[in-house]
C-alpha cells in the first residue's frame, strides 16, 4: 500500500514551549492507525496541525502527494481531511438530516441565482443531497430518527452522527479525536464495530486519538506514542503496548 499521509519534522511552539518536537508519521491508505500518549502529550495539537487550526514553526505535511503544510482549514477538507473531536460538535439545532447535509456542500454548488428560482438544477441538486443523505444515515442506523434535533440523540447516537457528517466531506483521511469519551463498556464495544465498518466499507484511512486501550489494542494496526511533543514510540500496536517505556510513560507503572 501507498502512504497517504507523510508527516516530517512537524514542530511548533507556543510562548517558547515546543508543544509538538519533531514529529514524523506515516500512514499507510486504508490503514487504521492510533495516535497516544498522557494528556498533553501534544496529540490534539497534532490534529490541530493536520487540519489547518495551526500552522506549523517547521515541517511538512503530505496528503497523498499534496503538500497541505499551513493550508486553511476549509481547503484542507477539500483536499480530504475530515476530523471529530472529544467534545462533540453538532449543530444541535438543527435536525439529525440537516446536520449531515451540511457535510455536503463541498461536493454540490449550485449558484445563488438558481437556488433563489429554485430552479431545475438545484431542484436535481437538492434531490442528489438528500439520497446521499439519506444513505449515510441508514449506514450509521440513524435514518429512523432523521428529523428530530441532533441535541436530542442520545450520547453514543451523537458520536455516530458527527462521524457520518465528517464522511459526508468525502475524505480519504478521518481524524477521530478519543471517540470513545463519555461512553459505557457497550457502547464502546458499538464504537469498535462502528469504525471497523467505516474502514471497509469506506475504504477509509483513519488515524484516532484515544484513551481507552481496549478500543485502541482492539482496532489500531499501528500506534504512535507521544511524550512532551515528541515520539517515544511508534510500531505494530502489539509491541508496542508491551514496551516498558510506554508501560512506564503513558500507563504510569
């Protein structure tokens, strides 16, 4: 397989704190990959770097070929990096339908003169963006509840809605920031299985931030492990989940 993300000495500083030090990875496409590490080890900043909130002091950063190093965040998404994040981010009042609709005006533009008119071509367009809809929602078993408020879901049903929104961008990389937060031992189990299916069913690359070891242990073919901003490990998630330093760094024994 071919990487479609290349990161290489990506670092940047805050009031002359290296938050992120040197920071390489390279994942594999359609590979389910895990970012660790103890809390401010700098894993959400690298998220934040990956999608254009930062722009790096140094380093690259490659999507499938494109050099994206300190684009904006929307032209990131064009180029196809979605993310979640650890706090959920809905547009709570809006309905479960339109949240996911919202995903997809990168992909459908009509002009202002037409939608004004509502004439042919938006009316088709409109018709295209509600079927693909539609489809996401019966992928992530949410069509049922379509038209109810997104803030009106459930905890674990929200968590699904902001990652059928996020795929509804197109990306070839998704960036799921600890997914599992706030979630009982069930609904984490619904998660794994959630995410296994996104990867095939999508052939979608994902690169996860989490806390929780068995989702992490139970999904991530690869593992990096972050410290103070730098990596202290990076492997198959197997060895290293067994490294005394990573026991010691992240596990705290």
């Amino acid at each position: 397989m071919n990487n479609l993300l290349d990161v290489t000495h990506l670092s940047i500083s805050f009031g002359g704190l290296k938050a992120v030090d040197d920071f390489n990875i390279r994942i594999k496409k359609g590979q389910l990959y895990g970012l660790i590490g103890p809390n401010g080890a700098g894993k959400t900043t690298i998220f934040n770097l990956l999608t254009g909130v930062y722009r790096p002091n140094s380093g690259s950063i490659l999507l499938d070929g494109v050099n994206i190093t300190g684009k904006h965040t929307v032209d990131i998404n064009k180029e196809g990096i979605a993310r979640t994040f650890q706090n959920i981010r809905l547009f709570k009042d809006l309905s479960v339908r339109d949240n996911v609709k919202a995903g997809l005006h990168n992909h459908y533009r009509y002009s202002t003169l037409s939608g004004i008119l509502r004439l042919p071509s938006y009316q088709k367009m409109e018709k295209a963006m509600d079927e693909k809809t539609m489809e996401l929602l019966k992928v992530f078993d949410l069509e049922s509840v379509s038209e109810i408020n997104a803030s009106n879901l459930p905890y674990g049903k929200q968590r699904k809605l902001e990652i059928a929104r996020a795929l509804a961008t197109e990306p070839k990389l998704l960036l799921l920031d600890e997914p599992a937060a706030g979630m009982n031992p069930n609904e984490t189990q619904e998660l794994m299985e959630t995410i296994r299916f996104v990867r095939d069913h999508f052939d979608m690359t994902i690169l996860l931030i989490e806390h929780d070891m068995k989702l992490v242990s139970g999904i991530c073919e690869e593992l990096t492990v972050l410290n103070f901003g730098q990596v202290l490990r990076q492997g198959i998630t197997s060895d290293v989940l067994n490294d005394p330093e990573v026991i010691k760094a992240y596990l705290g024994e």
